[in-house]
C-alpha cells in the first residue's frame, strides 16, 4: 500500500549536539570542507548511504549513537569548534565592509539555484551560477537577500530505457526534510505573500529560509492549503507547464518575491535593498510590483515610478538563443494584468508597452520578458565580452536610433565558486605549495613553481575517483535498463584511471551539439582505442523533457556508447547534477565544449575545470573566446558563416578530431624519464596561474559590486532625494524630449581644413541645429569621427561635444568646436544630436538620435 502522503519528521538532538542542527541549517556546509568532516563522523557508513546530505543524516541516524556522540568530549570540542567558526564567518567584516558608500543591500532575483545536490532547485548554467553568486557574495559579505520559488518536484531525474531513450521521475520533495525553515510572523504564524488573479482569486505562497552562509534566500512555495488545487500547483515543477502556468510562476517570483522581501525586512529588521538584480525575465514583473509600491506609498505617476524604480534595478541577460527568452501571446498577459484584476496604479497598456517587441522585426503578438527587464532596469549585461556583443545585436532594436556599438549593454563574465568545485586535495595542495592563493586568492603566479610530481600525483587521485564513480554509475545505470547481473561484469573495467580523460557535460539543446563528436564514428573510434595514445570520453547531460531532439541526441550517444568494441572508452551517466557535476571538473584532464559559435552565452564548467588542472578544449565562444591564450588549452577552429550546418559539423568535428589526436594527445602521453608529460604540466600551471584570479565567482561579484550595484544605488538615492524630486523630474523631461523630438533636426554642416590636412591639424566644424521646442540644455551636438572603412561607414568612432555658439534664428542653434587629426589614413567625420540629461547613465538610453540628411550614396547609419 502507497502511502497517502509524505512527510519528515526531524530528529530532537541531544542538548550538547543542538549546534548541529545549527551547522545544518546553514548551507556553507556545502563549501565548507571541516563542517562536511563533522557531518561524515557522525556516522561515517550513513553519511555515504544517505549521499552526504547532511538533514537526512540527522534524520536516520541510530538514537544510540547520537548519545554516544554526546557524551564524546573530543566530538563535542570539534562541534564548538566549528559552531564557533561559522559564527564568526556570519558576523566577522569582510571585504565589503571596508568599501564605503556601497549599497546597504541588494535583492538577488532568480527562478533557480544550485546550492548542494541536497537542494535540487536547478536545472543547469543559470541555476548553478545563481548559486555561486550567492556564496562569492556571502564569502566576500555583500548583503544580498535571494529570491526564488521552491519547486516541490524540483527538476526532473533522469534514467534511461533500454533503448537509451532519456525518462523523467519527478521525485516528490517535503520541504521539512531540506535545509529550510519556515518564515513565520512574531506570533508564529506563517508568512503569507499574495498576488491577484482574475475573477476574484488569489495566488497565496508560503515562504521558506534557507542560509546560504551570510545570504539569507527566500524560497516561495505555493502548496498551501488555502490556494485552490489548480494555484496550489503552480510551484510544482521547475520550468514546468506552459501558458498560463509558466505566466503564474514568473508572477509569483517577481511580484510576491519583492512581498516576500518587504515581509523577511520588516520581521527581521533587516536593511531594504537598494539595489534590485533580475536574472534572465523570468522575475521581470518584480519591477511592476516595485512601480506598485511607488504609485501607492509617494503618489508617484507612472512613469515617474518607472524611473524611480529602474534607476536601482540591474538585469543580466543570460542567453544568446532567442529561443531562450519566455515570451508570452499579450492577450494572456492583458488577462492577468487587466480587466477586474487590473491595478489602478499599474495600468494594463503600461504593462503591455513595457514587453512590446514594437522595433523593426519584433514579434507584435508577443509579450517579451527579456525586453519587459530591459525597459525596467537602468543597467544591463550579458555574461561574457562575447555575449555582451551578441546581446547588443540581439537587442539593439530597443535603442534603435545608435550603431549596435553603442547599445547599453555592457557585461561581467561569469565566474565559479572555488569552494564548492575545486578538489579538497587540490586545495590541500595549494595550502603547502602556494599559501597566498587560498588565504588571499593572490600570488597566483607561485603556481609556475610548484613541482611537477605533485600536480600530476594529485591528477592521477582525481582521475582515478571518477573512474570509480563512473564504474559505479554506470553499473546502476545498465541495471535499471534491464540489464542482469551476469551481463555487467565488463563495468569493473570501463574506463582507465591511466588513460587520457576527456569530459563532456551539460545540457542538451540542439546548439551545444552533444554528438559532434560522433560526426565521424570511424574515426572517433580510432582514438578512443588507439593502442599507443588512448583516449577517454565521459559524457553527462539532460535534455528538457519536451525537447525531443535533444532526447535523441542523448539516446544517438547512448547507442554508440553501448557498443561492445568502445563502451570501455566512452560511457554515458544518467542524472547529471552537482555532485557528478563535480567529479566531473576535477577528474577530467581536458574538458570539451564544442557549440554553435556565438551561442554560449558563457559556459562556466571549463572553468571549473581549469582551477582543478583541467585543460579546455573549446570552440571560442563564451568566456574561452575572451580568455584562450594558446597555452592553456586549445582552440577548435570554426567555420562560422556556412551557409550549410552540416557542412560547418563535418568541419569542425574533423577540426576536433585533428586537435585531440595530433595535439591533445601527444601532449598528455609525451613522457620524461621519470614519467611525467612536461609539457603537459607547463600548460596545467599555465592555466592556473593565468586563469585562476579570472574565473572565481568572487571576482565576478566584485565586478557587479563595482560596477552595477554601487552605481545603481548612486542613481537610486538620486532618484529618492527629496521627495523623489529627481525622478519626477526626469520623467517630465523625458516627455517633453520625447514630444518634441520629431521636430529636431540638423540643418548645416561645414567643416574648415578638410583639404590636404596633415596629422596634428585641427578639424573646425560647425552645425546648425534646428531645437523646435527644446533647450539647448536639453540636448547635446556631438560630431562622431576617426577611420572609416571602404563603405565610408566610421570605424570604432570617437566623439566631441561641440559648444553651443549663438542663435541662429527661429529656434535654431549655431554649434562648434575642432576634431583633432591625430592619425593618417582614411578618416570621416558625422555630426549627431542625442538628448542629454545629468539623470542619465548614457546618450542612447532615450534610443532618439537626430543626424543630418546623407549625402548621395550614404545612409544615416554610415554617418554615426
């Protein structure tokens, strides 16, 4: 007989083991290596059985031993020990502490996280950085509150069927037996956040705590009793549902969140964030809610709400696929947003024009997140210098009036949290050989003097882990497939802890191309049996459940990994999460990731594997394109631009094969006559010592702080002075520039000294600008110059303000100034007017430009 329903009951620890429940309930035991050796002597044979989850643990384990342990002075000194450590970490000043005029706390959006495999609220890239963004911050004390949705099936698990056909089990969650406690009022009831939904209903949700070290995280539940069944299962599934399901979710994560937040502040005491960071759209409609709040509490108009609220509202944008982005038919959201559910104060034509794909080749039927973040937040990035790029192309719709160049999307590359993913025997390592990198996380360079033997030691424990694990994996994996005992005794001799180890894992959309490698099965086979030069491919990955392409990519590599000549080099392992995730960087010598080049908006795993003694062996998209530097790793060469994918696939897997057989290869089996690979080892240290300060979380955190945060409270303080003097002003020039715009135009352009000019002559130019109705503090004359190419269009131009010199009648103005000439060749020059205003960050954020009528064979972009 099933039972009815689940649910945990926790353990009463004795009084001298009660600070275990405090380590517990703070998830810095994921990263923190002592407080996992605590967990691990409580009960060494349990803590393995229950897969190191450390409540579960507490739950199972024997109420004799807990009275053994509390009785065990050398265990109780430890637990005090390290109670007393994670105290200190909570409340000791840290490196933001010392910063001064930083934002007192910023709210951290996302509709995932990976925090611990004990958590399952991820599904891949954008749930794992979200939580290494939290625990860099909590490391380096940024007072960040998260947000998020607990999902009571999390993400899916995955199995295989016995024709490698990829299964989802959505295994039930009960909140009480996770890391999480319920946030409750003073009287102890529990918190309620409520969202409006049509005809007269209401979305409720419950909202649980969880500790990711100092970072307080919000997870908002709605399986609540006094929802309706339909609202109770909003919250069931991690990017489950579609339409009206996917919809609620994003509600419930933008505008109950912020509810959520002014809920834990006014219960906790803690500082209101000043800044507000949205993930991706999925939490777009946060800004709504905070517009919201603006109309109601300060009797702000609309639009002045908008700028007050944008002003300290940051959105990263995490994906170069549009396919990537939610987008929503508008009828759907102009149910939820009007009618008898509509706001007074948030009218349902402000909502529908802040996601309006209303620029050239925009979608009018669609409701557009991303675009909807984009018009709510003053500052905007993509993850990678690449991505940055692309993003400014996939968007610049939205500032049409400026060359992609000069859209205002800039980036912070992605980083990855050291503590949760580099090996502890690579740390141990670092502690003897190079201090200052993990005291400090400086002195990177000592890393070119640690001995050879020593790294490759350390490697060859770590390979040898995961081909333990996979053995073990892959055991289980056959079983549940059908496979009986007597068929999977060639398990205990797949893989080679000798062998040249390649790993390949992530998830599976079509354009990160999981079978490239199989492009050519003769000759993938030919290296993995090579008899001199063998190579190894682990493989691991989940494709969305409705994405049945990427179902058939997984079950192509299944079926090939399955054949009896090579299932002992390439193997398969179901259920990719964080704990396989990690034996994966650290025991894998290169790591491979070969996309559709320019859509990796970053792709961290490479990067956790470089800090583990990985090499990378990548198409240069995302963060490898912004840091290969043909030492510390390899280039796959890409043949962007083909009209045909599958002749762009036959080149590059060719091109992938030829680097791992002539390069890859040679390199790792090249040996000295103490058996070590040289070279090898020259380009680990290499891209240790390079890469190592580049890619950790906390530099990346330190770039939003510097960067985002900090300037987004400077605006939103600015915005807040005064009664919000500065955001209603802003928001009645902004209508009067936009009312008066159509009228403004460059009339005359002259320039003196074009002839025969030598460098180090001055250009004089003069304009005249034909205002209408604005002032000349209104807008600012720029003349755009520097080299042009062979279409006369300027190349990475640079730009002088001109003076405003004297009416020139009827509302027009002379304007002048010299362009230096300080360099030959071809140059050019264009003139502008761009609205400009102390409130805002950049010239283009209006998206209005005004340039003169083009000469003859010119378009007005070539002038810009």
């Amino acid at each position: 007989m099933k039972a009815i329903r689940r649910f945990t009951v926790r353990t009463v620890l004795p009084e001298p083991l009660r600070p275990l429940e405090e380590l517990v309930l703070n998830l810095r035991w994921s990263w923190h290596h002592e407080t996992l050796d605590l967990f691990r002597d409580v009960d060494p044979a349990l803590w393995e059985a229950v897969g190191r989850d450390p409540v579960r643990l507490l739950g199972e384990v024997a109420p004799e031993r807990l009275a053994r342990l509390a009785a065990d002075r050398r265990f109780l000194r430890r637990l005090h020990d390290t109670a007393e450590d994670l105290r200190e970490y909570l409340t000791a000043p840290r490196w933001y502490q010392a910063r001064g005029a930083a934002p007192a706390c910023v709210a951290y959006f996302s509709p995932e996280y990976g925090i611990a495999a004990a958590l399952p609220q991820y599904s891949g890239g954008l749930g794992i950085l979200a939580g290494d963004h939290l625990k860099a911050a909590s490391d380096l004390g940024v007072p960040i509150i998260a947000v998020g949705l607990l999902y009571r099936h999390g993400y899916f698990s995955q199995s295989l069927s016995p024709d490698g056909w990829q299964l989802e089990r959505y295994p039930p969650l009960d909140p009480n037996g996770l890391p999480l406690t319920l946030l409750r009022e003073p009287d102890g009831t529990p918190v309620r956040v409520r969202v409006g939904l049509p005809k007269d209903r209401e979305l409720r949700a419950q909202v649980w705590l969880a500790r990711v070290g100092r970072v307080p995280q919000l997870l908002l539940d709605s399986d609540v009793e006094d929802n309706d069944p339909e609202a109770r299962e909003v919250t069931d599934r991690l990017y489950g549902g579609g339409g009206d399901h996917r919809l609620l979710q994003e509600m419930l994560l933008g505008i109950g969140g912020v509810r959520a937040i002014r809920a834990y502040c006014r219960i906790t005491g803690h500082a209101e964030p000043e800044v507000f960071h949205t993930n991706e759209g999925h939490a777009g409609f946060l800004g709504l809610e905070r517009i919201r709040e603006l109309v109601t509490g300060h009797g702000l108009g609309f639009g002045e709400a908008l700028e007050a609220a944008r002003a300290g509202t940051v959105f990263t944008t995490h994906t170069p696929v549009p396919a990537g982005i939610d987008r929503f038919p508008r009828e759907l959201v102009a149910r939820y947003f009007g009618g008898a559910n509509e706001d007074p104060d948030v009218p349902v034509e402000h909502v529908l024009a802040l996601g309006a794909e209303d620029y050239p080749g925009g979608d009018r039927t669609v409701f557009n997140m991303a675009v909807m973040g984009m018009r709510l937040a003053q500052r905007v990035n993509g993850v990678s210098a690449l991505h940055g790029r692309v993003s400014r192309e996939m968007f610049g719709g939205l500032w049409g009036g400026f060359d992609t160049a000069e859209v205002p999307i800039g980036s912070v590359t992605n980083g990855v949290h050291a503590g949760t993913w580099v090996a502890r025997e690579v740390f141990d390592l670092a502690a003897r050989e190079v201090p200052s990198v993990v005291e400090s996380s400086r002195g990177w360079e000592g890393v070119l003097e640690v001995e050879g033997g020593e790294i490759w030691r350390v490697r060859r424990l770590l390979r040898e882990r995961l081909v333990v694990d996979a053995r073990r994996r892959l055991r289980e994996a056959w079983r549940r497939r059908g496979a009986s005992e007597a068929e999977l005794s060639w398990t205990e001799d797949a893989l080679d802890p000798d062998v040249l180890t390649i790993g390949f894992a992530r998830r599976v959309p079509s354009y990160k191309r999981l079978t490239l490698m199989m492009r050519d099965e003769r000759r993938l086979r030919a290296l993995l049996l090579d008899p001199d030069r063998p190579v190894q491919i682990v493989i691991a990955g989940k494709a969305h459940p409705a994405d049945e392409g990427g179902k058939r990519l997984i079950q192509d590599i299944v079926r090939f990994a399955g054949d009896e000549e090579v299932r002992h080099r390439i193997v398969f392992l179901p259920d990719y999460d964080m704990a396989l995730g990690r034996l994966l960087v650290q025991g894998c010598d290169v790591w491979m990731n070969n996309p559709l080049r320019p859509l990796e908006a970053c792709g961290t795993s490479g990067m956790k594997a470089a800090l583990n003694g990985g090499l990378n062996l990548s198409i240069l998209d995302g963060w490898w394109e912004e840091w290969y530097d043909g030492r510390n790793g390899w280039a796959i060469p890409s043949a962007d631009g083909l009209a045909s994918p599958e002749r762009r696939d036959e080149l590059e897997a060719a091109a992938l094969h030829g680097l791992i057989e002539d390069q890859v290869a040679v390199a790792f089996y090249d040996r000295d006559a103490a058996g070590l690979p040289r070279r090898w080892l020259e380009m680990v240290r290499h891209t240790i010592a390079t890469l190592g300060p580049k890619v950790l979380a906390s530099r990346m955190v330190r770039d939003y702080v510097e960067g985002y945060y900090g300037p987004a409270a400077a605006s939103a303080r600015a915005m807040a002075a005064d009664g919000f003097a500065g955001a209603r002003g802003l928001a009645a020039w902004k209508r009067r520039v936009r009312e008066a715009w159509p009228r403004v135009a460059v009339e005359h352009v002259e320039g003196s000294g074009e002839e025969s000019p030598q460098v180090g002559a001055r250009l004089a130019v003069r304009v005249v600008v034909d205002l209408g109705a604005l002032d000349p503090g209104d807008v600012a004359v720029e003349v755009a110059y520097g080299r042009v190419d062979d279409t006369d269009a300027l190349v990475e131009p640079s730009y002088l303000e001109l003076e405003a010199a004297g009416p020139a009648g009827d509302g027009r103005v002379r304007y002048a100034g010299e362009v230096p000439l300080a360099r030959s060749g071809a140059f050019g020059y264009g003139v502008r007017v761009v609205p400009s205003h102390p409130a805002l960050p950049v010239r283009a954020e209006l998206g209005l430009v005004a340039l003169p009528p083009a000469p003859e064979g010119m378009t007005n972009g070539d002038l810009r």
